[in-house]
C-alpha cells in the first residue's frame, strides 16, 4: 500500500507551481477562482497517489470529502474564529469565502481524475450496473 510514485510526486510538484503561479500572478474571474479549485482536487489527490497506492475511486472521493469539508469552513468563516485572518498563508491554504460554486469545482476536478485514470490505465469506462 505504501509506495513512492515518482510519476504522481513529478505530477504534485508540476500541478503546485501552477497553483503558485495562479494564486500570484492571476487576478481574472475565471481561472483563478474556478481552474484553481478544478487543479487543487488534483494536486491532493496526486500528492495522495505520491506515497500511497490506493484504488482511483476510493482515492478520488476521499479527496473530495476532505475538500468538501475545508469549504464548509469558509462558510462558518474558521480562519477569523481562529484568529488566522491576518495571515496571508493561512487564508489561501483554508480560504475565506464560501461558495457552492467551489463545491461543483472540486466535484468537477474529481471527476476529471476518475476519467483520466481510466483513459490512461485503459481501463473500460464506468457502468451502470442492470
């Protein structure tokens, strides 16, 4: 279960420095409020990948039950409650505002990763069961 990727190590390193990049030099109304939460699902589900084989679905979902609950965060404003408000690192590794549309972002992004995984493994794609 334990295992050291190289390929999702190089992946996490690629997908941060975009986020990097975005979160300082984009200031839009697209890409940086809704590409950043699309690649940020990504980026933990590949430094997730990174240390521990684990299986795509179960993987890409725990990914968004942990970004679920960061965003719900933002609507009960934790980084103020905590006294964090002033500190530039802690609002853009928790965030300040809430939105549904986040939640939808972060869906998204999974669902991205579920697709590629099986396009790449050449796996069949998902089906219903009859």
């Amino acid at each position: 279960m334990i295992q050291f990727s190289t390929s999702y190590f190089m992946l996490t390193g690629w997908l941060f420095f975009i986020e990097l990049l975005i979160g300082r030099y984009l200031h839009d109304a697209f890409i940086r409020p809704y590409g950043g939460d699309f690649l940020v699902v990504i980026l933990i589900y590949c430094f997730v990948k990174t240390f521990i084989n684990t299986p795509v679905i179960k993987t890409a979902l725990g990914v968004l039950v942990f970004a679920y609950p960061v965003e719900l965060t933002q609507y009960f404003h934790l980084v103020n409650l905590l006294g964090w408000q002033n500190s530039k690192t802690a609002c853009l590794l928790m965030g300040t505002s809430f939105s549904f549309i986040d939640l939808l972002t972060y869906t998204l992004g999974v669902l991205f990763i579920i697709a590629a995984e099986k396009l790449l493994n050449n796996e069949q794609p998902l089906r219903l069961k009859s």
